[in-house]
C-alpha cells in the first residue's frame, strides 16, 4: 500500500487537506462516528443504522482499511457463515477529537431544544470533556490567544 | 432564512451530522482553511488560492453566508468596481478548532518528510499549542480518558 508520506513531491503541503483525502466525505465521517462514538463494529451494524447501501458502505470501509485507520476482522457467529467486522487503529482512535470538535461545534451553534443527545466525560471521575487548544504545559488556551503561523516547509 | 435549530422535528438528533451540514464538503472547508488559518477575505483570493471554478466558489460561499459562519462585505478600490469579500463571524472563528484538529491528525498520521507546513502558536509567548480534550478545570486529559454518553434526548 503506498501512503502519502511516502512522497513529499507528490502530496500537498496542507496537513489538513491530506486528513481530508482520508476523512473528507460525509458518509465516511458518518461511519468513524458510529466506530468512534457509539462503539459500532459490524458491517451489519453500521448498514443499518446509518441506511446506506450495502456497496456504499464497502467501499468506504474498504478505503479506511486501505488509510490505515480500521482494520478488518473476520468472525463467526454458531451456525452462520463467517462475516466482517471493522476496528478502529490507534490512527483511527485518535479522530475521536475531530469528531468531538464536530459534535462541540453543533452542540453549541447548531442547539437542539431538546439539549445534545450525546455528551462527553471523564473515563474515571464522570467531569464534563470538551475539545480545546491546549499549551505545551497541557493548560486550556483562549480560541483567540491562538495564530497560525507558516514554517519553512510552506511552499512558496 | 431558517435555521436548522428552529425544528427540533426535521433535523437530525446529532450534534456531528448538523455540523457536517454545514462543513461537511471538501471544498467548503478549505475555503474555511483560507478564511481562517491564511486569513483569506476576497473572492479573488480564494479563486486563485485554491483553483476552483468561480460559480463553484460563489455557491459555497453564499452557502457559508446563509449558515451564519461568514458575512459578505462589499469593498473598493480606487478606479475598480465595487467587489466582495467574506469574513467569519463568531460561529466561524470557533470552526478554527475543527481545522487545528484535522491539521493534527494530518501532521501526526500523514507527516511529510519536510514537517509541517504549518505551526500554531500562542499569540503572546508563542508556545506550541495543539487540540486536545480538557476537562473543566481547563487541564488536558488523554484520549482514551474520554467517553461519549447517551442522554435522555438520544433518540430510541
């Protein structure tokens, strides 16, 4: 399998382009969801729950196993055939913050009365998670104390 | 205009599938990636930055406008006919949170052998800053200390 990094002449500079050629597509975004934050695994699952056609959904899982981020597993229920399900990498846990980033985003500029159907906490203590910039001291940071700056690397 | 927050009926109960409404389109955020990390304003800019066909740049961005994440602003210069640009409103500087996260997972599961092209950075004392999950005392937690709940609103 040949990745992106393997050739710097050929991929784009723009870090957050080349996550996109991996998760930029909303049905793609829709099944690390159902993997990522309801802990979905089976082909079968995600068909329905997500209602999307069975070919649809091969080639999306099929292109996240190609990205490195699931893996195929094959397993075997007593007296069915042997089906597939699909695990997230170490790669794919960590889209866990861009789909909480989404999930904030939506909760907080795309409310629903009814108030978030999901919520974030704490594995140990139950405290309220949310997604932000943090220091190299591991301290939360204004959106706004934040600039982006270009590198030496940026084409010119 | 109306918003999808207005009908609790129609729209989806999660908080991710409402935001990709809005973002969830590979040109769209990389209009988003000008507008908010290169700071990016006129059409003219986007046009050339990214190669895109004008009528293409024009819907997406009048898409942008209708979803509250910019303003058109009219501008001119002496001797030239009055043009437009396009700045983010609060709603949109807070999506620079969603790009910072793609751009990190890009930077650390797509790296190039040059580095990044880009870097954030503090405004005041230029620390690294990445995206992380912090609780409520601002402090960042890891990953896999982070669990996604069901509410009484998650639909049954």
């Amino acid at each position: 399998m040949k990745r992106a990094h393997d050739d710097d002449r050929t991929e784009t500079p723009c870090s957050i382009a080349r996550t996109l050629e991996v998760v930029g597509d909303k049905w793609t975004l829709l099944i690390l969801r159902e993997a990522a934050v309801e802990g979905m695994t089976r082909f079968a699952e995600f068909k329905e729950r997500l209602g999307i056609a069975p070919d649809l959904l091969s080639t999306r899982l099929g292109a996240l196993v190609d990205s490195g981020v699931m893996v195929k597993q094959p397993y075997r229920e007593p007296g069915s055939r042997t089906r597939f399900s699909y695990h997230l990498t170490p790669a794919g846990e960590e889209l866990r913050l861009i789909l909480a980033a989404l999930q904030q985003w939506g909760d907080e500029n795309r409310p629903r009365a009814v108030g978030p159907s999901m919520v974030r906490r704490s594995v140990d203590q139950g405290r309220p998670i949310r997604v932000a910039f943090v220091d190299d001291t591991g301290t939360a940071v204004p959106m706004d104390s934040v600039k982006f700056l270009r590198t030496a690397s940026y084409p010119s």
